[in-house]
C-alpha cells in the first residue's frame, strides 16, 4: 500500500499545479527575438536592448591516431574551438572584440 502512495500524490500535485502553470506563461512578457545584422556579415545578430551584433561560432574534430610507436596502438584525438566575435559602431568608427578559445592541434 505505501508504494502506490507516492505516485498518487504526484498526480494529483501536477493535476493542481498545472492550470496554474500554465497561466503564468499565458502572462509572461514575449520578448523580441534575434535581428540579424547583414552590414556586419553573415552570422551576426543584433542581441535585444543592445547596438551591438554578435556571431558565435565553434568547431570540433575527432579522430584516432593510428600512428605506431606512441606505446598505444590507436590513440583518441580530439580538438574544439569556440569563437566570439562582437562589433558595435560608435562616433570613433566600428569597435571589433574578438575571443577564439580552443584546444588540439587544428
């Protein structure tokens, strides 16, 4: 009898609960989406509330080493890169900051 306890009182919270839920979202502010920013190239999106576009971009690469003589005959290789690039123009002229973290060899 305890174990059918449990799931009972579960069903019944989220008969209770869920109306409620579901107004709240029905109240909540619709903010607008991502613009895209074509005079900054391609990829670049103008965020909300801000003058600046930003791109964000990554890569990563798998693969074996197959190489012999490294002690292990088949070697996992892996590398990523992350980039950041955002350009705001101001009365001096654009503003570019650019951030690339990655790791491997490519």
């Amino acid at each position: 009898m305890g174990r059918l306890v449990l799931p009972i009182a579960t069903t019944v919270a989220l008969v209770l609960v869920g109306p409620a839920l579901s107004v709240d979202l029905q109240k909540a502010p619709v903010t607008p989406g991502l613009v895209p920013c074509p005079s900054k190239g391609q990829g670049f999106v103008r965020m909300p509330g801000s003058d600046s576009c930003v791109r964000i971009s990554g890569r990563v690469t798998a693969g074996m080493d197959m190489r012999a003589g490294h002690g292990v005959a088949a070697a996992p290789v892996v590398a990523g890169r992350l980039a950041i690039d955002n350009r705001a123009d101001t009365d001096l002229g654009e503003v570019r900051t650019y951030v690339r973290i990655g790791n491997g060899r490519r």
